[in-house]
C-alpha cells in the first residue's frame, strides 16, 4: 500500500536540502510538464542581456531586502 500524503511529506522534509530542492522541482515538472526548449533559451538570451548590462555600468543592482520594503511601503 502506497504511503500517505502525511508520510511522504514527513519522509520529503528529512531529505538533505539540495535532495528536497530537485524532488520540488520533479513535482512540479509533473504538474506543468517539461520546459519548453524555446522558453528556456529565450530566458538564457536574457539572462546574458542583463548580465552585460550590469557588467558595462548600465544597470545597478537593488538589494533584495530594499526591493521588498518598497514595495511594502507602496502597498502599505
């Protein structure tokens, strides 16, 4: 008999993290399907785009943390 919901997560979360992170990503692969190659791709042109960007000076990076209390305050 197959394991239960309750079991599977108990076992899952004893995983070590990069074990649990691709078991993550399984499950939902298994819920959206494969990624589409040309999504892929496109995604990888525009990470190299962005990439050069900061590297040329163009751009500059917000720390995350900052991001987030923006936007807080935005929508707050």
């Amino acid at each position: 008999m197959p394991d239960t919901l309750a079991e599977l997560k108990d076992k899952a979360s004893r995983l070590p993290e990069s074990e649990r992170a691709t078991l993550a990503l399984a499950l939902i692969e298994s819920l959206d399907g494969p990624a589409d190659p040309q999504v892929e791709e496109a995604w990888r042109i525009e990470i190299e785009r962005r990439v050069a960007a900061y590297e040329r000076g163009e751009v500059k990076l917000v720390p995350g943390d900052e991001v987030f209390a923006r936007l807080r305050r935005r929508l707050g």
